[in-house]
C-alpha cells in the first residue's frame, strides 16, 4: 500500500516528538516516500538534521525558508511539485498528512484554520486525508477545550489516532500517550486503501429534508440539518467518486466539489432522485422526506381565521421507487428514524423496499446534532455503531457499501485494490487495535 506513495509526517512541539523518527522509518521500511514538516517547537525536541536523515528528504521546518528545497519522489508526486511555494508543492504531492505527535497548541491551530507556521500552512493547503495523532499530558487532554477541538477535527473527517493511557512524561498517568507506531502506520495505510477506494464510481446521495408548501410562506418540514447526508458527499468524494448530491433545504452549507441539485418538495426530490440514480452505482438515501403533503396549496396566505383544517395526502415513497427501478450490481441504502420497536422496523422496511441496508438511527442522537449512534440493519445482521461524529458513520457506512458492491462484483479497479488491501491492512472492525481506537474515540468524549 505504502510502495510508490507520498507520506507528509507533521511533527509539533511535544516530548513524544522522539517517537516520529521511529514513524519516519516505519514508512520508509515500506517503500514509502517521505516528507517531515516541523513546527519550531518540534525542533527544539528534535534536530531537523535527524529526519532529513532518516527521511532521506530535505526537511520542512521554515515556511519563510527555502522554497524548492528539491524533494526525492516518485514520479507521480514529483510532477505536481511545482517548485515555487514550499508548503503549497507538499500539500499537493502528499497522499496523506499524518501528525504524530499533534500538540494540544498544533490541534487548536488546525481547527481555527491558523496558518503561522510551515505544518499548520501545509494542513490547511492539503485536500488529502489528515490523520491527528494527539500526545499531551493528561489533564491538556482532558481540558474541555482540547476534547471540543478534536471533535471538530472529527467531524470534519480528520482521523484522530489514540492518545493511549499510560505513564506520561510529566510522571503522571492516564490518557495522553502518543499511540503506538504500528497503530498510527496502519491507519495511513488504511487512509490510503480508502482514499481510492471509490475511484471514478458514480455516487448519488440523497440529504436534507424537503418543504411541502401550505400557502406562498408556510411549509410543512421536519428537522432534519442535512448533516448525516452531506458527510456521506463529502467522504464519498474525498473517495475519489463522482457524487451528486440531491438536496433539500438544510442548517448547513454543502460541501465543495459534488454536484449538486438543490430541491424542495418531495416530488421534487423524487424526479431528481430518479434521474440521477439511472447512472449511479451507489444510492444514499440520507434525507428526511415529509410523509404527507398538503392537498390543496394555497395560493394567497392563509389568515387567522378561526380554526385551520389542513388536509393531507401522502408523498412519493421516494426509497421504495429508487429500489423498483434499481440498475444491475447498483447499492442502495436507505436511512429510517423510528420512536419505538426501531430494530423490527428498520428489518421491515429493508424487505418491504428490497434496499441492501437500512441505517437505523435514534430520535434525540440523530436530528441536528454533529454525533450520531447508528445500527446497521442487514436481512441477517444487524451492527450497533459507538456515536461517533457524522463523518466517522459517514465512513462505516461507505465501507459497508464498498464491500456490498464488491460481494456482487460491481468492484471496478479501485473496489478489487481495496479489497486486496482489506487482506494485509485489516478493516478497522477486524483490526485488534480497533477497540483502543474506540476506547479513545469514547474517552474524547
Ligand atoms: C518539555 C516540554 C514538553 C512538552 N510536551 C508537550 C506535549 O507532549 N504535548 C503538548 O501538547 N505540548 C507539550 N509542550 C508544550 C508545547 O511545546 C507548546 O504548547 C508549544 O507551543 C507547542 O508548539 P507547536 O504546536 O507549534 O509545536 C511541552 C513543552 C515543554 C517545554
């Protein structure tokens, strides 16, 4: 996975920053090329001249220093250096940014957006996958600020690898210990195997919530923010697949570089969905569609007028029709929200609607919020989820549909390289440090 790739290692400010060289060689041992970017801090724990060393490759530590410094990598990566802005040609021939250790200072950089050094410049030019590897003492960790940064770094699909618990430094224990080399080298090799994994597949994602019109200024809605929908787009793409992202009005904005078709209705919604899915290999049907519509619209606004009796009549069942009319090897999945007896009903409607995939999720978890607890109900199995940000399920759920479209041989180049890679780089469900990435991910929260 390793062999031909790019790998940018940001090192920040902390005692663990030691453990990086130990990084450096891990990934050079696998035939990766690397490249380190330091923060001034970070050289004060280690010499830039060690990981040139180490890393066969000028160092990075000056963002006002030398700007085509004259980088050894392979050809690909090479051709999009363009030698005049040093952080910008590293952003770009970079497959992935992985820090390791990120400081409780670095991470609060990376989530304001703030740019004042060489690695915070080179995170904030990359579009390739950012892998946070926290290491602070622990009470830095704990602080409420610190927890509330890396949920932001999260939910904005950055991988957050450890802190693992243990003696610290400081002589102290608990959480804060920079996670092993091995756990952080498996997760960039698992954000490689990802980041392809849907190369040029056609993805179409239904998101938001739809608007049934009363007169010309009420509707009839719900509340759902479009959030769970617009994650599965924005991981999708970061896939490398073409998305279209049918929407409807949501408390956010959609994310860049998918296209979008902006709806309000569910008829609306319907004619885009069914247009778009006749060339879609994988169906997301994320939006809360209204059940019921009004039957007749008002043309002038209603007035207060005594008492109101609106009459409804039901919507397109939008899931159920993309499913009647679905292409050969094409995967669908469908989301449904249930107040009771969530479990049996989600197991219905994936046999009444003939979807592959029901994500089940909870009243009160799901609507508006940043974190969500899914099931993933299957005709035989159904996979209770931690919470985890929308970004996290986002990315299960992506999985899962990878591996569905691979099981009906609708895999294509990418899917059969993911699957090749799943047999040396085990997903993180069958990998044995997944509980303490869990572990971690339960007590960042
Ligand atoms: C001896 C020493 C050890 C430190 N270890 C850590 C650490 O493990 N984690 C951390 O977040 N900050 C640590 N700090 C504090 C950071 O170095 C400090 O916040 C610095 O501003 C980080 O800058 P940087 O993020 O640009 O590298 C340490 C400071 C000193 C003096």
């Amino acid at each position: 996975m390793l062999s031909g790739r790019t790998v940018a290692v940001g090192v920040s400010g902390g005692i663990a920053a030691y453990k990086a060289c130990e990084l450096v060689r891990w990934l050079k041992a696998r035939g990766s090329a690397v490249i380190v970017v330091m923060t001034r801090g970070a050289a004060e724990f280690v010499t830039p001249l060690t990981f040139q060393t180490l890393s066969g490759n000028p160092v990075v530590h000056d963002l006002w220093g030398d700007q085509s410094p004259g980088f050894d990598l392979p050809q690909g990566a090479a051709r999009k250096v363009g030698g005049k802005v040093g952080h910008v040609d590293v952003a770009e021939a970079a497959d992935v940014l992985v820090i390791a250790p990120a400081t409780a200072n670095l991470i609060a950089r990376l989530v304001h957006g703030e740019a004042p050094d060489a690695l915070t410049s080179v995170a904030l030019a990359s579009r390739s996958p950012l892998i946070v590897c926290p290491a602070m003492d622990v009470e830095m960790w704990r602080n409420p600020v610190t927890q509330a940064n890396v949920r932001t770094l999260r939910a904005r699909g950055a991988i957050v690898v450890g802190p693992e618990s243990g003696p610290l430094a400081s002589g102290l224990e608990g959480p804060g210990r920079l996670a092993d080399i091995e756990t952080i080298g498996q997760a960039v090799e698992e954000a490689l195997v990802r980041r392809a994994s849907l190369e040029g597949v056609r993805v179409l994602v239904g998101a938001g919530r739809t608007e049934e019109p009363i007169d010309p200024v009420r509707v009839l809605t719900n509340r759902s923010s479009g959030k769970m929908g617009f994650a599965l787009a924005e991981g999708a793409r970061d896939r490398g697949a073409e998305v279209t992202l049918v929407a409807g009005p949501a408390s956010i904005d959609p994310p860049e570089r998918v296209k979008r078709v902006g709806v309000a209705t569910a008829a609306e919604m319907e004619k885009a969905m069914v247009e778009a899915s006749r060339s879609a290999e994988v169906v997301l049907m994320a939006a809360a569609v209204a059940d019921f519509r009004p039957r007749r619209v008002s043309t002038r606004k209603v007035k207060r007028d005594g008492s109101l009796e609106l009459e409804l009549e039901p919507n397109p069942d939008i899931l159920a029709r993309l499913a009647s009319m679905r292409r050969k090897g094409q995967v669908l999945i469908g989301f449904a929200l249930e107040t009771e007896q969530g479990l049996r009903r989600a197991r219905a409607k994936l046999q009444e609607k003939g979807v592959d995939l029901i994500v089940l999720n909870a009243p009160g978890e799901a609507i508006g919020s940043d974190t969500n607890r899914v099931t993933l109900v299957e005709a035989r199995t159904a996979r209770r989820l931690p919470v985890l940000s929308k970004r996290e399920v986002a990315e299960e759920i992506l999985d899962r549909a990878l591996e569905l479209r691979a099981a009906r041989g609708g895999a294509g180049r990418a899917g059969r390289a993911r699957q090749v890679a799943a047999r040396t780089v085990p997903t993180p469900r069958a990998r044995p440090a997944a509980p303490r990435r869990v572990a971690a991910r339960r007590e960042a929260r």
